[in-house]
C-alpha cells in the first residue's frame, strides 16, 4: 500500500507539476525573447547615434567650408583679405587641419600652413576631377605625415564659366577615431567604419588599429559584405562563431557604414544567465516537489513560483515597471532581486535613450532661438556703441533710436511669434483697402529686391478691393510670404509676383516666384512648427501664416517644383462671419 501511495503521490505531483513547468517554458521563452530584442534595440540605438555624431561631426566641416567658399566668391576681399579670413577658419574650427586656396587653372595662391612642417597636398588626379566635375569631393581617408586620420574636402568655386578655383581643406578624423575608441561594448565588442567596399576606414578593435598604422593595402572587415543588411541589428555567423551585428548608414557620398560587432555570447550574456537562472529554478522546484510533501510544502513553493511567472509574463508584454516583491531572503528571494534589478536597467536604459532625444530637440530649438535673436541683439549692440562714440550729434542719436526701435521690434515680433504658436491669437478684424496694403508691402520690399537685382511685380485688375479682416495679421502674412520668396532667389534674371485676385465673396492672393523651389518630400510638414527650408532660422512664420489664415476661415496652399520656383497662395473670405450676419 505504501508503494502504491508513493505512486499516486508522485503521479499527482507529475500531472499538477507538468502543467506549471509546459506554462513556465512558454513563458520564459517570451522573456527571453522580449529581453533578447530590447537588447538588440538598443544596440540599434547605440549605431544610430554614434553615425549621427560622426555625420554631423563631418557634414558640419563640410557646411564650413561651403561658407567660407561663398564669402570668397561674393564680399570682393583682396587676396590679402580672402587670406586672413581662411586662416581664421583654420584657427577657429579645429576640423580643419589646413586650407589650400588654388586659381581657376589649379595653380596654389596660398595655403594656411598652422605646422611649418606640413607640405602634404592633395593630389593632381583630385583637382583634374573636380576641375572636370565641379562638383564636392570627399577624398578617402588616409594617415597624414603625422600618422593621424586625415582626407580632403574639395571645394569649387563657381561652377561653368563662373568657375574661379577651388578650395581645399584638409580634414581631421582624429575625433571620429576617438569616438570610435571611446565606446566599449564589453571586452570583445567593437565599433568600425567601413566604405561601400568594405574596407576599415576606422576602429575600436586594438587588432585592426595596429593593422591601420603598419600596412598601406586596404584591411577588410568581415563584415563588410552585410552592409546592403536591414537596419534592425541581425545575428550572424562569422568564422563559425555567432556575432550581433548593427550596421548603420553614416554618409551617402562617399558612401560610409557603421559596423557595431560583438560575439552573442557576450552580448545576449544578461539572457543566458537569466535563462540558466530560472531552468535551475524549475529543476529546483521539481526536486522540491517530489520530496517534501503536504500543503504547506506546496503553498512555499507555488507562491513565489506563481510571481516568478507573473513577473516573466509582465516582461515578456513589454512592462519594465513591474517588480517582484515579497520573496524573502532565499534563492527565489535572490533570483526575485536579480529579476528586479535587471528589469530595472533595461528600463534606465529606455529612460535614457527618451532623455537624451528630448535633449538633442531643446538642443535644436535653442540653436534657433539664439540665431533668430543674434542679428537684433548685435545690432543693438553697435548702435550703442555708435550712441557712445558719437553722443553729441544730433543725426547719430537719431539713427541710434531708429535702430534700436527696428531691432527691438524684431525681437518682440519673433518673441510674439513664439507665443502665438500656444496661445489663442487675438483677431481684430477691420474694413479696408486689400489693394492699398498690398501696394505698401510691396514697395516696402522694392529697395531689397533692388539689391540683389530682382523685380518686384504686382498685378490686378481691380481699382479698389474692399475686405474685411484682421489688416495687422494679413499684412504678416504677406510679408513673411515676399520676404521668404526674395530669399530664395538665385543669382542671374530674377523675380517675385504678387497676384491679387477676386471671385465672388472669396480673395485669392498668390506670391510666385522663380527661385530653387521647395524639394517634394518637405512640402507635406512646410506649416508644421520649426520648419524650415532654409539653412538658418527656427521655421516659425509658415506656421504663423497657416493659423493666421485658420482664423479668417481661409487657407494657404503651395506648389513648387525643383529649380523653376514657387508659388503660395491664400484663400479667405471678403468678408468675416459678422458682416455676413448684418447683412442678413
């Protein structure tokens, strides 16, 4: 009997015990596989930020070096003057190691040599090719002199027959080596920047450094073949050894890869400890089961069996705030403080990634609030200093009024701009003449048009057009929409028209012009708030205009195309909701 009691026993402990293990399988499967891919993605984020830093590090000399090419080509300087201001450059910006300065037939005029020592050049094949192509050149990198990171931007001034020389910057790659470096992922995982054909152009591994410094012959990476891979990180096999790899898109021209590579027994090691950890568990609990009988052995080990679960599952659904409490100072109790401390990191980790993106946007937002307030505040500034130098005469004073009215009146108008965006706009609309106001801004902006050679055109049939509306906010608009037009004209026979139609009881205004237009991918967010095309600015007035026009009842469209211009246009009703009831 008693065997057969021992029997029963035990098939009553299997057939309730199979279950909970077939149920803490599954589960542990999902976690596994939840904890598996928040690690992957954070990989992805650790790839995708380092080529962003490295992108801008290099996409910022290369916008450097484009200014400092337009202010050669249009101030007018002396060779002395265009030398001083490269040289500045150089002292400023420590992306550049040296800039060259070469005529329209690629004879040297001058060169900023900070090291006396440094005659490197790039070579005459370079300068054929752009001669040829007049068009930016990124040479590959190589190890200077010095035996540091180096290449060569290239440059040309003007392009056709406006083609004066080309200017050539010799560019530092020593902070993108830092970079690289500075990262650890572990002690086998490595950072590298690889170009399309899979050479190493930079890298965290001590290995392919000492192999960078000795040999010129180009030092492949093994996987270099997987740059055409999706972004998501993938497991893959490399010299029969199993390695997470992230690769990462950082320049299209040339076209360069950041390679994030490590074996996945070190990168999924949180996993397999977990894991390892919580089969133990199971074993443990089956060992437990068997030998101690009764309900009370039973009650200790489903209670803090039964949170494990809970607390795989609240996992394994994504919930990185659940944690286990409760289990006491034994092994669940460890196992249970290891569960919550890793549940904690991995959500530090998302914490992080979400603190450091709002950080790079109240970055941007800072660079344009402080350029949009720069010019004013200067401006300012010298009028002050103008007042102080020239305190007794009288048309200096009034000059330094005049000026600090205009700037301090920019500075509100952009400062009302910003408040506008969140608070509801006052609207006080009014009877008036559409076409006198019209006419205003219009020769308002003559004078501007007229220095960089542009026309101003204004057309319309009409002799008076009566409206009502707001005439402060309309004219904003307009004038955001004139002034924007005139900034985007090239060089050459130019021009900006403004069109003033009426159709029934509905305005129609368009601004036209024949500038660079507006790329098709940026039309569908151009109203959005801090959206720009242009290179500087904090993308405010598109965004003002459009709930200007919401507030008429009306509405502002666009149409553009590459190369051929732009035209905005604006609908609102003659007349406001008010008088459309009097009249009734």
């Amino acid at each position: 009997m008693r065997t057969l009691k021992s029997k029963l026993a035990l098939l009553l402990v299997t057939s309730a015990l199979l279950p909970l293990v077939l149920f803490g399988s599954v589960s542990l499967y999902n976690f596994q596989k939840s904890l598996r891919g928040s690690i992957e993605e954070s990989y992805g984020e650790i790839t995708y930020r380092m080529a962003e830093q490295i992108a801008l590090y290099l996409n910022h000399a290369r916008s450097l070096l484009e200014t400092l090419s337009q202010d050669l080509r249009d101030t007018g300087l002396s060779l002395e003057q265009s030398k001083r201001i490269v040289e500045n450059y150089v002292i400023r910006f420590p992306e550049f190691l040296k800039i060259l300065y070469y005529d329209q037939n690629l004879k040297p005029i001058f060169t900023t040599n900070i090291r006396q020592d440094d005659t490197e050049s790039p070579s005459p094949e370079l300068l054929e090719e752009l001669k040829e192509n007049q068009k930016f050149i990124f040479s590959k990198p190589y190890l200077s002199d010095e035996l540091t990171p180096a290449a060569w931007f290239l440059l040309p001034l003007g392009t056709g027959e406006n083609f004066s020389g080309v200017l050539v910057a010799k560019i530092d790659l020593m902070q993108m080596w830092q970079w690289i470096s500075g990262t650890h992922l572990g002690q086998q995982g490595h950072i590298s920047v690889i170009n399309e054909e899979g050479n190493i152009i930079a890298s965290g591994d001590p290995e392919y450094k000492k192999l960078l410094l000795s040999q010129d012959n180009p030092v492949p990476h093994p996987a270099g073949q997987l740059t055409g891979l999706d972004k998501k990180p993938q497991v893959v096999k490399i010299d029969n050894q199993d390695y997470l790899i992230s690769v990462q898109k950082i320049l299209d021209l040339p076209l360069w890869y950041l390679v994030l590579s490590q074996p996945t027994s070190e990168a999924f090691a949180k996993v397999y400890a977990t894991r390892y950890a919580l089969i133990l568990l199971v074993v443990l609990m089956l060992v437990l089961m068997l030998t101690v009988a009764g309900v009370g052995a039973r009650r200790m080990l489903l209670a803090p069996m039964s949170k494990l679960i809970q607390a795989i599952q609240a996992l394994g659904k994504g919930d990185l705030a659940y944690r286990i409490k409760g289990l006491g100072k034994d092994e669940f109790g460890q196992l249970g403080h290891s569960f919550n401390q890793m549940a904690q990191e991995v959500s530090d980790l998302q914490e992080t990634t979400r603190r450091q993106e709002r950080m790079a946007m109240f970055g941007r937002m800072a660079s344009g609030l402080a350029h949009d307030l720069k010019h004013p505040v200067k401006n300012i500034e010298s009028a002050a200093q103008l007042m102080e130098s020239q305190h007794n005469d009288a048309e200096y004073r009034a000059t330094f009024t005049r000026i600090v009215k205009r700037e301090f009146s920019r500075i509100n108008q952009f400062l009302e701009d910003l408040r506008n965006l969140t608070h509801e706009m006052p609207f006080h609309p009014s009877e008036f003449d559409l076409k006198v106001l019209v006419t205003e801004i219009f020769e308002s902006f003559q004078h501007q048009a007229r220095e960089i050679g542009a026309e101003l055109r204004f057309n319309t049939s009409f002799q008076e057009i009566k409206v009502e509306a707001d005439h402060k906010l309309l004219r904003r608009v307009i004038e955001n929409l004139v002034s924007n037009a005139l900034q985007a004209l090239p060089e050459g026979q130019v021009w900006v028209e403004i069109a003033l139609e009426v159709t029934g009881e509905e305005i129609s205004l368009k601004v036209r012009d024949n500038g660079k237009g507006i790329p098709v991918e940026r039309l569908p967010g151009l109203f959005d708030e801090f959206t720009t095309t242009k290179r500087k600015g904090l993308g405010l007035g598109l965004a003002i205009s459009k709930k200007i026009l919401n507030l008429h009842g009306g509405s502002i469209g666009v149409q553009s195309s590459v190369g051929q211009g732009t035209c905005f246009e604006l609908r609102f009703p003659r007349w406001q909701k008010s008088r459309l009831g009097e009249a009734a």
